[in-house]
C-alpha cells in the first residue's frame, strides 16, 4: 500500500516547526479547572467546523472586550486566537514575548505556547493561533488532545452524544409502547398465502368489503404496528378510521389504488419509511435545498457575503433569523464556508436576503434554492464494494449492507485491518441502501479494536399478529431467494415463537428496553465519511457507530431517516388483497430525538455530486 508521504510530510512540519509548546510545571487540567476563551467569531468558526471541539465538555467563554473576566482567572485558561484577533490579541500580546508574538504573526501554519497563569498561582494559560482561522482551530484542536491525552480521566473531556439518564429515557419511550387490551385474532386468519401462482388479483373492491378491510387494517395497526403508540401523539387514528370508513360509502366499488389513495389520505400523519399499504408509502424525506454559489463567513455573530464587489451584512432571510438558513459547508477549493440551505420534503422556494452594505443601505437579494441527487452507479459498472485510490488517499466505497451480497460484504470488512493506521481514510457510502447492521459493526470493531454501542435504543413489541407477520414477510422472501440458509433461520425462529407463544397463552407484551453504552473509541487515522439522502438503515447505523469513533468527519448530506421502526411484518387485507408492510420493533434514539424522514446530519453539507472532489481537495490542502 503506497502511503500518503506528500501529505505525511506536511504533517510533520507543521507538528515540528510550526508548533512550539513551552512546557510549565502545574496541577492536573481537569474540566473543571480549564476553560477556553476567545472571541465569538473564533468560538462560532471552531465550533461549526470541527466535530471534536463541539463536543467538548469544557466551558467556552466568549469575550466582547479585552480582558479576562474576574470568574474565570482562578483557573487554567486556553486562549484561541492570535495577537492581532479582536479582544483575545490584547491579552495575548501581554502574556506573550516580543520573539513569541512574531513567531506568530509571521511564522506559517500554527503555533501553541503555553505560559505560566499571570492571574492564579499552579495554573497555566495556553494560547493557540494560527495564521487564518483555519490553523487557529487545528492549534486549539492539537493542543487540546495533547491535554486529554495526559488527563487520568480523559472520557470527562468529551461528551458522548447521549446526555439523557436510563430513567429518562425509560419514562419517554414507556409512553410509546401501547398495549392493546382486546383479544387478537387467531394465527390462520392472519396467514396470507405469498405464492404468485395463488395470488388473485381484483382490479377492484366492494364498498362493503373495503370497509370490513378497514376494520382489519385498523387492527393490524393497534395489534401489530411499533408505531402505533408514536403516531397516536401526532394524530387521531379513531378519527383516521371513521373519516375511511365514511367516505368509502360515497361509491359502491372502488379501484386498489383509489382505495389505497383514501387510506393515504386520512394517515398522512405517519411518517415511517419502512410503512407501506398498497400502493402508497408514508414517507417524505426532507430534502436540502441550498444555494450554491452564496458563499457566507460569520464574523462576530453576524453573517456576510459578496456580491458585485461589494460585501453585505445579513439582517434578515425571509424576514427570519438568518441562522436557521446557514449551514456549515466547503467550497470547491475545500475552504470551510456557510452555504444558505433549507430542509423540506418540498421546493421551498426563493430565499430572500435583506441585506445591508457598510454605509447602512438596505438591498434584497433573491437566492434560488435547488436539490441535488447523486446515482452512484452513472456511467459506471454497478459495484457494490470498491476501494481505490485519488491522489495517494484510500478510498472505500459500499453500497449496501445486504447478506445477499456476502462476498462484497467480507472484503469490505477485511479493508479495516489493511487500511488501519493510515494518516486518512474516505468512507463512501452515498446510496447505501442497507442491509445487516452486522457488516458495519464488524468493521469498526476490526478497524478500532472495540466493539461500538449504539445510540439508539432497542424494544420488540411481541404479539400473535406481529409474529404472523414477521412469518409472512419470511415466507414472502424466500419465494425470492429459496435457498438463503438465514432467511430460513429466521423464519423457522419466528415459527417456534409463535408456537410458544400459542401454548402459553400469552398476551401482547414489549420486549425490556435494551440499553447500548456509549463510549469515544480512539482512533488516530482521519476518516471523512461521505454521505446522502439515499443511505437506509443499517447504513446510518454505520454512521452511529462511526460517531463514536474519534477523529471521524461525516460531510454530504443527511441521510433518509429510516431507523426508528424497524424490524419487518408482512399483512394482507383479506378482501382488496392490498398489502401492508411495517414494523414491529422500535429503534428509538437515546437523545430522544426522532430521525425518521429527517435523517442523520452531516458536521459539513456538501451536494453529494461533488462531495468527494471537495474533500480531497481539503485533505490536500490540510484542511480536513
């Protein structure tokens, strides 16, 4: 394997020459001895463009003039920004020599210097600059790892993306596990034959049968759906069944598809992308629309652009705060920048700025808003796994995590150990359309050596209708694939439940809320993970574990949102023969925020057509 020695090299420069550390002897740094200061245009660039410092547990004071606050001076103190930034420049020209202060200004990359505290006895202050914001931040970043590094307790240092307690989060999702309390229909009324050659199709059904199907479907929902009890705090399902019932009375026969078309309707209120009846999904992602070309830097809280030469302050955006339009991005020369987006299952529309030049006139400005799409497999042959390499840089591309294509899957677990220890790693896995949760675990345990948890949360709601329905979903896919040893496994397991279950007379129950403990996993390799809106499931699972990961920068788009209720039933109507799909175990994420239609987030947003060609530009340049 050819390594990376033009961008290794750079590396070592700037970890040799261009930083100096000026050791002092003083207690432990501990989180609740240090502190960080800077301005607030260097705090808002730090944390909008670097995945570790966001996530660090230290308190960060941003200064509106020079001078340290009196409640702060008593600790260790770690001073972002150089001798010429606003407000931090005067404190730290008074700490630091004239040669020190020069080396700054006028020597490249960045540089740490660390002091003894003039303000506190057994202290230190550390400052870290660079000469752009770029090398301020890597300054903050190395100095502050070189710190944890020592620490006896370096897990204080970082959060860990989940802040609620078990019992928090045990009361949240206790409310989402509904019950139902009347009795379930036997298991041979809830049995539906998959073969094709059995399957009749009617082009159309009875008012009377369709709501005798509704009237099913409704029980299926309360019996046999994880959703259920979710989806009731976001809509009215008794009111959902009666406005079904009542129009499918207005005509005497209708068409499947109207059919399905009327039950779509009045259940706009879930939104699972695992949930099908008939012909209609209840899914709508929310796409990001963004203007590209906008290119948008923030300076002491306020957000400015170019145009005609002329530079803009924003006021407004739509007449709204023009923070909930900003996203943090790269430009094509991989130089970090806010790009104005927005996120919706539908064309928002022209975005409006009012801006105002230096001299206090006001303009609008018009922004057209667009959403791309990338198809991984355009102009080149279909391969779901590949590794590569661009400009010395490995790359690893896959697109699903399915068994079916177990080969692929084996040789891109094995790329962990042969790409363990490399300066960068790309992961692509744009288009992933999921799979087995077990491919993408197995590689970071190779990769990293532990085993990641999983943020999400994980309970299985258990009933006579849920395990028919996992049964008829197995039955169903082997007609596809009759000779997949695990898809039998699964349907002989799924049968000896059932049985069990039967004999027991057991009632409908949830499984124990399973717990994953969260954990930072140290890696020192950079791993620049490339996404968009179509990776599914497992896929995003493999970013949940990839975000325990140190080191770790996932840079596209945000991913379907397709992970909360999982784990696949398969019911027919028994008059229409419509079909309905969903799930029957609940992955809810333990900061309790919901991803399903949303997704997970990006740390950069980058159109996925042009992610990877910004991002090696980036790493060339030193800046990933």
């Amino acid at each position: 394997m050819k390594k990376l020695s033009t961008i290794t090299a750079f590396v070592i420069v700037l970890l040799l020459i261009g930083t100096s550390i000026a050791f002092t002897e003083t207690a432990e740094l501990t989180p609740e001895n240090t502190v960080i200061v800077s301005n607030e245009t260097d705090k808002d660039f730090c944390q909008d463009f670097s995945v570790f410092l966001q996530r660090l547990s230290l308190e960060w004071v941003h200064i509106k003039q020079p001078g340290i606050p009196d409640n702060i001076k008593n600790k260790n103190i770690i001073i972002v920004g150089g001798p010429d930034a606003l407000y931090t420049g005067e404190i730290v020209k008074d700490i630091l020599t004239e040669n020190e202060v020069n080396l700054i200004r006028h020597g490249s990359m960045y540089h740490t210097v660390v002091k003894d505290s003039p303000w506190a006895d057994n202290r230190v202050v550390y400052v870290c600059a660079g000469s752009n914001r770029i090398y301020t931040k890597k300054a903050a970043e190395e100095s502050i790892k070189s710190i944890i590094k020592k620490s006896k307790k370096p897990e204080k240092w970082v959060y860990t993306p989940i802040r609620w307690s078990s019992e928090q989060i045990q009361q949240y999702i206790a409310q989402l596990q509904f019950v139902p309390e009347d009795e379930e229909l036997p298991a041979d009324e809830l049995a539906i034959d998959v073969s094709p050659d059995t399957y009749e199709f009617s082009p159309k059904v009875s008012s009377e049968d369709a709501k005798k199907d509704v009237e099913r479907l409704f029980y299926l929902l309360s019996h046999g759906y994880c959703g259920y009890g979710y989806f009731k705090t976001k809509g009215d399902f008794d009111q959902a069944k009666s406005d079904i019932l009542r129009e499918v009375e207005t005509s005497s026969t209708w068409s499947l598809y109207d059919f399905s078309e009327v039950i779509h309707t009045h259940l706009q209120f879930i939104g699972d992308g695992h949930f099908v009846i008939g012909a209609h999904e209840y899914y709508h992602h929310k796409d990001f629309w963004h203007s590209w070309g906008t290119e948008i830097w923030k300076t002491e809280g306020e957000y400015y652009f170019v145009s005609d030469n002329m530079q803009w302050e924003i006021i407004k955006i739509n007449e709204d705060n023009p923070e909930k339009f900003m996203f943090p991005s790269l430009n094509p020369r991989g130089e970090p920048v806010y790009i104005l987006g927005v996120l919706s299952s539908s064309s928002p529309g022209t975005l409006t700025l009012k801006a105002e030049d230096k001299h206090g006139i006001t303009h609008s400005f018009n922004r057209g808003l667009s959403c791309s799409h990338y198809d991984p497999y355009v102009g080149t042959e279909k391969k779901i796994f590949e590794e590569k390499t661009i400009s010395e840089i490995p790359v690893i591309s896959v697109r699903s995590f399915r068994d079916a294509y177990h080969g692929e899957m084996e040789a891109f677990v094995q790329t962990a150990e042969k790409y363990r220890g490399e300066p960068y790693l790309i992961l692509d896995i744009r288009g992933n359309g999921g799979g087995n949760s077990e491919w993408p675990r197995r590689w970071v345990e190779t990769f990293t050596g532990c085993n990641p948890g999983s943020y999400l949360t994980y309970t299985k709601f258990t009933s006579r209708t849920t395990l028919m329905g996992q049964i008829n979903y197995w039955n169903d896919t082997l007609i596809y694939h009759p000779n997949n040893r695990i898809y039998k496994g699964h349907l002989q397991e799924c049968e000896e439940e059932l049985r069990m279950f039967n004999e027991s007379h057991s009632k409908p129950y949830w499984s124990e809320l399973q717990f994953y403990s969260m954990q930072l996993i140290p890696n020192d390799t950079r791993i620049i993970v490339l996404t968009d809106s179509d990776i599914w499931s497992s896929g995003e699972l493999f970013i949940n574990f990839l975000r325990q990961v140190e080191n770790v920068v996932i840079v596209g788009e945000n991913t379907v949102g397709a992970t909360v209720f999982g784990w696949k039933t398969l019911h027919q109507l028994p008059h229409s023969k419509l079909r309905v799909r969903c799930g029957c175990a609940l992955y809810y994420p333990s900061d309790l925020h919901c991803i399903e239609e949303e997704g997970l987030f990006p740390d950069l947003w980058v159109p996925p057509s042009d992610v990877l060609d910004y991002v090696i530009t980036a790493i060339q340049k030193g800046i990933l």
